[in-house]
C-alpha cells in the first residue's frame, strides 16, 4: 500500500502532509464502475473491455486498441506480432525503464542500446541508424516522459532500412507531437497503466495499431490463439495475455478523467518551472507544453547534490525519485559495451519531484520553499 495511507507526520510541533513523488488517484467514480462489474457476474475480459478499448483508440487517432495485462508484455506482443525473434535485433535507448529491453528479451530477440539526445531524452536518431545491422527488425522508441524524438526523421530512417517502428509510450498518454497521439506514428504502440502512471488500472497496458491484420493477430495472440472467443479452436500458438472486466471499468472511469489530469500535469511543470527560477544547480528539460503532458515533473541537479537533495526532502517528508540508471549500468545488461556519454551524465543528475494530479499549488509551493531552503 502507499503511503499516502498515511498523510500525516509529526515535524517539531507542526503537523506536515507526507507528499509522495507519486500516488494514484482512484474515486466514487471508479467504484460505481467495478460495481456494475461484479453485479454483471462476468470478470474475464468482455464487453466492458471492448468499450475500453474503443474509447482509448478514439482518444489516441488509432483504428485498433487491444488491451492486455500490462505495458511490458504489450512491447513483447508487438515484437512477436512483427516476427521478432531470436537472432534478430531491436534498437532501443539506453535510458529507459529496464521494462523495454527486458519485454525484447522475453520475445527471444535481442536489443541493442544506443545513447539519448540531451534535448529530449529520447533515442539520438543519428547513434540509432549507426547501431542497424542486417539483423536488426524494428526501432524502439522510448517516449519518456511524454517526450519524443523527430517522428517524422525516425520514421523515414525505418522505412529507408525496411524496419517496423514499435513505440513504447508507456509514460506518453497524453502527449503529442505536432498535434498527433503518440504512439500511433509507427507499425504499433504500446502503453501502460500500471499504478504511477497518468491513469491506472493497477495494471495493465494497450497496444495500438492501424494495421488490421497485425490487430488481428495480438488479439489472438493474447488469446491462447482462439479462432474465435468462447470457442477452444485455436489456429495459432497464442498465451494468456488478456484483461479483465474489472481493470476495464477502472479503465473507463479514469479515461473520464485523462484531458483534467494532462492539463493539471503541464500546469503543474510550469508552476515548479517558475517557483525553482533562479535556482542555478536545477534545470529543466527545454518542454513543448502545447504537446507534451509531463507525466513525472522532471528536473536536472548539477554536480553531486542530487543525492543530498534527496535525503534533505526525504527527511521533511517529501518523497522523490532519481532517473533510471543507463540500461547497461544494470545486471542483466553488464555485458553491453558501448558510449553513452549523454545517458550516463543525464541519468546520474536526474530526479522526478512530486507529481500527483491532485497536489495542490500549495503542496508543490512547500516542495520548491525546501528545495530552495537545500541551496540557500
Ligand atoms: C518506458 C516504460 N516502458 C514499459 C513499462 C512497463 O509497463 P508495465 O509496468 O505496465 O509493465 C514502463 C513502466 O513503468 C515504462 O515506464
């Protein structure tokens, strides 16, 4: 359970809100939505899913949405709908949440890391065209953060090398570029619900696609093969990737929610943007508020005070979280050789600050009062 559970903490003699760096938000709404589920007496994914995943196709401009059980086996549904396997390769940013290799990995196939741009955290397109290789199948973008790299380059340097564009827009709902969804530019994209994010199902993730035949072959694929639901033909090797009627209904109500919540998110990048002006050691990340939602507000802190700053809001009761370590600074990635000078320094420096939809102006006023309190 999260610790919002427990919102108040005694410091000296005044009662302080804890203020988590994240925390879903769940209401009235969403239970009158798993009542109605219960009482339908039906639980495994059905009409109420397809409901979902309708609405969530509309908001995104995408012809399909298939919902499955998260947003790390969607990117792996994606590569074995595209005939990713093993020996092939997949080239993804070397900053990212270990989900997106990892979900290449469970496919059989393997990723190839490349550095970011500084300007957008996202995959450098000019290290992505100089990591293919004849082995390689498809590009992974990351849109972190709601973020994005040139679209429009990157999908001209696939089509140019015949490779398939999976994007993982896991922390993109919300986001645009030049007025278009993310994750609808390439062959396929993949999304998460999982607690942190924007909207929740607790888990759960959506693939999209304009491709009927590729939307033909996830749902099967997420249906133990099935020719058809509630018949036990199966004309191809399918798991059990499905959904259920109760994340479904959480789904919807939090859908309800989404354009407050990407509005709410950009005003609150920009109120931090204004209240730490001035504070020369933190810096923000360049961000199209007319595009990007910033699901986590996101900051750089030069030198070695990160850490420190950490620990000094820690203590005051305020929670936050540092960037992912570079991919190959991970276990399971040691074995990766390679130059990822802008990863390794943006990832050494980044911190996500308090980023709950429902903070208030004054929640995040008391935050930026104890960064600026840390520098004086
Ligand atoms: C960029 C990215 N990709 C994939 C995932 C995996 O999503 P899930 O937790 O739903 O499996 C996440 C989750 O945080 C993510 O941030």
């Amino acid at each position: 359970m999260l610790e919002a559970a427990s919102p108040l903490r005694q410091r000296g003699s005044v009662l302080m809100k804890r203020i988590n760096q994240i925390e879903p938000w769940l209401g009235d709404e969403e239970k009158q939505e798993l009542a109605s589920v219960i009482e339908s007496g039906w639980f495994t994914e059905a009409q109420k899913t397809r409901e979902f995943e309708r609405f969530f196709a509309e908001y995104v401009g995408s012809e399909y949405a298939i919902a499955v059980n998260h947003g790390t086996v969607s990117l792996t549904i994606a590569c074995m709908a595209l005939d990713i396997g093993p020996g092939d390769e997949v080239i993804i940013p070397d900053f990212t949440m270990i989900a997106s290799p990892n979900a290449v990995r469970l496919a059989g196939a393997t990723p190839v890391m490349v550095d970011i741009s500084r300007k957008t955290l996202c995959i450098d397109i000019a290290a992505a065209e100089a990591a293919i290789t004849p082995r390689t199948k498809a590009i992974m973008p990351v849109l972190l953060n709601g973020r994005h790299p040139d679209m429009g380059t990157l999908k001209v340097l696939a089509r140019k090398h015949g490779l398939s564009l999976v994007e993982d827009a896991a922390q993109a709902l919300g986001s645009r570029s030049t007025g278009k969804h993310l994750g609808v530019f390439g062959e396929i994209g993949s999304f998460s619900f999982s607690t942190p994010k924007i909207i929740t199902t607790g888990q759960g993730g959506m693939l999209v696609t304009h491709d009927a035949g590729l939307y033909e072959k996830m749902m099967k694929l997420k249906d133990f093969g099935r020719r058809q639901k509630g018949e036990d033909i199966h004309i191809m090797m399918g798991y059990n990737f499905k959904f259920t009627e109760f994340q479904a209904a959480v789904g919807m109500a939090q859908m309800r929610k989404l354009d407050w919540r990407v509005q709410r998110k950009k005003d609150m990048f920009r109120l931090y943007r204004v209240l730490l002006d001035g504070i020369p050691r933190v810096t923000f990340m360049e961000t199209d508020l007319d595009d990007t939602s910033p699901w986590f507000v996101d900051v750089l802190v030069e030198g070695e005070a990160r850490d420190a700053l950490m620990e000094h809001l820690k203590e005051r009761g305020i929670g936050t979280r540092p960037f992912y370590p570079p991919i190959h600074a991970q276990a399971p990635y040691a074995h990766i050789k390679g130059h990822f000078p802008i990863c390794d320094s943006v990832c050494g420096q980044g911190l996500w600050l308090p980023s709950s939809s429902f903070l208030s102006d004054d929640d995040i006023a008391r935050v930026c009062d104890e960064i600026k309190c840390f520098f004086r």
